[in-house]
C-alpha cells in the first residue's frame, strides 16, 4: 500500500489518530475545515476519563425516565420534536438499543476500549511529559437513596470490570470533599480513585504539536466535500479552501474522523451512518477561593452535570439537548450548570467571570463507536463516540492505526466495526 493517509477532522479523535498513524511509519496529512484542532465538540467538555462511567445512553428505563422529566426546569436532558427524518429514525433506533440486552453488550464494548484507551492516555502523557491539567479522582455524588442504591448495584458491575471504587456514605463523602456545601443534601457517593479528568482542548493542541514534529502535515482552514472513489476504492478527496477554491488531492487511504460531520461524507458513498449531533454545554468560571473548590472532579448524578477543575478554572459541563438548532445558546440548560455549581461549591468562583460553550456530541442510537474498514477500499471510520470521545480517542486511533498496518489490533473489536450496520 502506499503509506500516504489522509485524516478529515481535527477533533480530539482525528488528531489522536493522526499522531498513532504518523508514529507508525505513515505519512499523514490532517485536514481540518476550522482553524485549529479540537474547535467543536472537543473544545469545551467535561475532560472525564472514567471507563468504568462509559456506557450507551440506550438504557432500560431510559425513554420513559426522559418522558417523566419533560416539565422539570433542570433537568438532563432536552429534547425538542422537529419534523425530520433523521430525528425520527434515530430515535427509533435508540429505542430499540434500550433492551437489556442490547444496552449490556454495547456498555462492554464502549468499557472495553475505554479501559484500553486510558492506558493508552496515561502511557502518551507520560512519556511525552505533556501536562494537559490532568486531576486524579472522580467523584460520582448521589443525591437520594435512590440513587445510591443505583450505586451499589454499579459498584459490583465495577468490581467484575477490576476497577477500584469505595461507596461512601454522606458523612465519608464530606469528610472526602470537604469542600462540598454542606446544605445540600446528600445520600452518599461512589469514588473512583483511578479514573481522572484532563484538558481535552489542551491535550489535542500538544498532540497535534508531537504529530507535526513527527512529519505531519496539518491543513487548516479547508473542508473536505467529497471522498472520491473508482471501482469500490477510495481514490482521492475534493478540498474547498476558505477561500472557496476547489483542489483535488490524490489518496489512497482517508481515516473519516470528523464528528458530526462525518455521516455528510459518508452518504453520497451509499454509507448511511445514523450519526445526530446531541448538544451538551458547558461554563467555564476563574477559581477564587481554591479552599472552596472540590480537589477532585465530580458528577452530580442527578443532573448528570460534571464539576471539573482545570488549572485555574472550574469546568461545569452536561445536559443533552436533542434537535438544537442554530448556534444560541440555551438558557435553561446554562442555568442548570449554574444550579448545580451553586448547589455544591458556591463559594469556589463568581459565576460573572463564567464563559459558555455549547457542543454536538456526535452519537450512535447504540452508543458504541464506528471503527475500521468500510465495504469501500481505503475509506477507514474513526466516529461516533458520542458522550466519551475523550475517554476513547486514544485506544480508538492506536486501533485505526493497526488496522492500517495490518497489525492485530490491542482489543476485541466485536460490535465496534461497520459491519455491525449491515
Ligand atoms: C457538554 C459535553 C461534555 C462532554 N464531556 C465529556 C467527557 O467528560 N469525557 C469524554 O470522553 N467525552 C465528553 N464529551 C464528548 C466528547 O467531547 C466528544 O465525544 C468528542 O469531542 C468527539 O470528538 P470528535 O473528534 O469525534 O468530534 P469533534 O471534536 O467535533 O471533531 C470533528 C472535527 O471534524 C471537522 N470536520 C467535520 N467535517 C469536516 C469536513 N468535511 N472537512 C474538514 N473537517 C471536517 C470539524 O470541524 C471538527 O473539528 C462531552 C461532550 C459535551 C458536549
């Protein structure tokens, strides 16, 4: 094969991906439409690295629990009915992965390579000596007695995975985190002491540094808007500047990375990836009083929101917000954010120094990401990894990378590859 491989996306996926690639042997070139890596959905999450967490959103239980939430002022997840297609059939889908079944076997393989991953992540950082503001801990905070036994029932699906976890009750968890206020009520919480939180945004940057040192070709400021193929083979790729000029650029092989984007390149191939952008926000405010702010990460499990600190700052991210349009922020789920953050550390930041960040996780019905070889020679999947793409980016692009070069890759990739589409 020639070794020239062409990467669309610069999210933390496809510029994981075109480092694993480059350190292989290939020579890569990474296309990306904005002017840097990770300036959509990898821009501005909640930078969690808990395997043990990483499941699909179809659950048991999950559409009828979403259905009792919908007059709720703060709640998870948003969802606005829109007269589309795409809407209607993901959904449809995203039902039918919510069986018990389903749920189970899609949660292992998300767990599978997120495990695989975050060593992966540890190992990279540590012998690149990057610091992308990583925090040892994690926190999952359980409001109700409800809650906490839904806790107690994880945490032995956590001991079959191997991962290390203490549920504590209110009294434990405050001694804990003593910065946690103490006037909101809390049942207990489940503590990991492996997983971690880091700068997405600020690990993708230092990447695409490595990659390009390593000879990487990095093209900003061009979109990808065709993948051209003959005889089943992928041949080469139209690129429009932002200028607006059209090139052709010849290739053999292309690695689709691009997020929600990914699912416009892949159709005119007959390729049809069910793939919806499900919005999520965050709010970013200066730490004032350090002694006030957690020492950790935390997960407010009832509203599904994550405090992360990073550096300086309090990263406050969450909320699911299914058929956003446009590029306004919305209200309510910013003030879910600040609810959350004012409920348990309201002391640690001013919320007038917050800037807010909204993104479009790019997510299957099942959860599970798309890797590797497609019914197309040459044409490769690297997407789909909805709520943990930070998580998977790592073990996700090493994976793309030996598949490329023939190698066997580190994990079972049962239910991970295309052909779970056919
Ligand atoms: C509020 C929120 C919190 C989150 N928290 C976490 C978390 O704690 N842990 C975690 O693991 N994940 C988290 N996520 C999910 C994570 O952010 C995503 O899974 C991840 O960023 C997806 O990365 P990506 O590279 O696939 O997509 P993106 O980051 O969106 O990158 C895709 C890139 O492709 C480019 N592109 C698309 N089409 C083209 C084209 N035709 N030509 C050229 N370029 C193109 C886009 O410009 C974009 O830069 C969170 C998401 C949100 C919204």
């Amino acid at each position: 094969m020639s070794n020239r491989v062409v990467v669309i996306g610069g999210g933390i996926v496809g510029v994981t991906t075109a480092f694993f690639l480059q350190r292989a042997g290939l020579q890569v070139t990474l296309i990306e439409r904005r002017s840097g890596v990770a300036q959509e959905c990898s821009f501005g999450n909640a930078g969690v690295v808990a395997p043990g967490y990483v499941g699909p959103w179809a659950a048991p239980g999950m559409a009828a629990k979403v259905l009792s939430m919908t007059f709720q002022a703060h709640r998870p997840v948003r969802w606005h009915p829109r007269m589309s297609t795409a809407q209607w059939s993901w959904l449809r889908a995203w039902w039918r992965a919510c069986s018990a079944e389903r749920h189970n076997s899609n949660r292992a393989r998300m767990q599978r390579l997120a495990l695989y991953s975050r060593e992966l992540l540890l190992q990279i950082g540590r012998s690149l000596q990057l610091d992308y503001e990583q925090r040892t801990g994690y926190l999952q905070l359980l409001r109700t007695p409800k809650e906490f036994a839904a806790a107690q029932a994880h945490a032995a699906k956590l001991t079959e995975l191997g991962i290390r976890h203490r549920l504590m009750d209110a009294a434990e968890a405050r001694e804990h985190e003593p910065s946690l206020n103490p006037d909101t009520l809390l049942a207990g919480a489940l503590h990991l002491p492996d997983d971690f939180t880091g700068n997405c945004a600020l690990f993708a940057r230092l990447i695409r540094s490595q990659a390009q040192a390593l000879g990487c070709e990095l093209r900003f400021g061009e979109a990808v808007d065709a993948i051209e193929t003959s005889d089943s083979r992928v041949t080469g790729l139209r690129v429009r500047s932002v200028l607006g000029q059209d090139a052709r650029l010849g290739c053999e092989h292309v690695v689709v990375a691009g997020g929600v984007g990914s699912a416009a390149l892949l159709a005119p191939l007959g390729l049809r990836v069910p793939l919806l952008g499900i919005r999520g926000y965050s709010a970013t405010t200066l730490i004032h009083a350090p002694e006030h702010a957690p020492r950790e990460s935390v997960m407010d499990e009832h509203y599904k929101v994550a405090v992360t600190r990073m550096g300086n700052r309090l990263r406050v991210a969450g909320t699911a917000e299914i058929g956003a349009r446009g590029d306004t922020h919305n209200r309510l789920a910013l003030e879910t954010l600040h609810k959350v953050l004012q409920d348990w550390f309201p002391a640690a930041s001013r919320s007038s120094t917050a800037t807010y960040w909204h993104g479009d996780r790019p997510m299957l019905p099942d959860g599970a990401p798309l890797l590797g070889e497609t019914p197309v020679a040459g044409l490769w999947l690297n997407l789909g990894h909805g709520s943990s793409g930070w998580a998977m980016a790592c073990g996700s692009a090493q994976i793309t990378a030996d598949l490329i070069c023939g190698n066997a890759p580190g994990i079972d990739l049962d239910g991970l590859r295309w052909a779970r589409y056919q």
